[in-house]
C-alpha cells in the first residue's frame, strides 16, 4: 500500500472517529446543559448514539460528577476547532509539464486528483521543459510519469534489448 493511500484510508478514518466524537459532544451539549448534574448519567443513554465512543461519555459522566456541566458547551466548540484544524492537513500533489498549463487544465487536474485523493489535497505545478510532452504527478510516494521523455526513454531500452 502506498503512502497517499494510506493517507486517504487513516483521514476516513480520522473524520469517522472525530466526527462521531463532534457529534455527540454537541447532542451533549444542546440536551443537557442547565441539566441538574445528578440526572445527567441517566440522561446519557436516551440521548447519544449507541456507537458514541466511549471517552466522550465518560468526560461528560466526570463534567457532571465535578458540577462543571456547564462547561459542555464551552468544551464542544473547543473540539470543534481543533477537528477543523485538523481536518485542514493537506495532502500535496505536485505535477510537472513540459509547458505551462492554462487555468483550466490545472482546474481539471485538480478536481481529479480531488476526486481520487479528497478535498484536503493541495496542488503545485511547475514546468520543466526536459519532459518534451505529458504530466509527471506526485502524490505522496507515488509517481505518475506519463511524459514523452519517459516514453522515449522506455522505447529505446526495449530496442536496445532485443
């Protein structure tokens, strides 16, 4: 498995557990606060998920039991920036051609990449005129090299073989 793979399987991944988490901190936080604290943990079960992650249950149990309820809020909004600023690591991708590329050609090539890897990837295009023709695109440890200059390269190796 490559890297950029990896990447786009662990923020599916990242984005199911803090989302399950976001969610239930704010259901938390409109049901239950001004809630009296002792009533607070027999509250919990009719009001999150069945599949809430259990560390989010137990800070309001502990919130409840230390009379700082209030405070979930407070606390949802904190998580809630920290999930955004999460969510902002980008993956990069760099693609090289051999002339420059309009606007709407970059635009195309980044809605694909978007489209394979998520909205989180950031794009830099460079030109490098050695590649005669074609795109090479980096994404993590992968490389697709799809120039004339690669093409040739690989025909004249295949007749110098035979």
């Amino acid at each position: 498995m490559s890297t950029s793979e990896a990447q786009v399987i662990a923020r599916a991944l990242y984005d199911a557990l803090v989302g399950g988490a976001l969610q239930a901190l704010r259901t938390a936080s409109v049901s239950l606060n001004g809630a009296n604290p002792e009533r607070v943990e027999e509250r919990l079960d009719a009001i999150l998920a069945p599949h809430t992650p259990r560390e989010v249950r137990n800070l309001i149990v502990a919130l409840a039991r230390e009379q700082r309820i209030g405070n979930i809020g407070a606390i949802t909004q904190a998580f809630e920036q920290l999930a955004q600023a999460g969510s902002a690591r980008r993956i990069s991708a760099e693609i090289t051609s051999a002339v420059a590329l309009d606007a709407s050609q970059q635009e195309k090539i980044t809605a694909d990449l978007r489209a394979r890897y998520g909205e989180g990837i950031e794009t830099t295009f460079d030109v490098d005129e050695s590649l005669i023709g074609g795109l090479v695109i980096r994404v993590g440890d992968q490389v697709l090299d799809n120039s004339l200059r690669t093409r040739l390269s690989a025909i004249q190796r295949n007749m110098m073989s035979s």
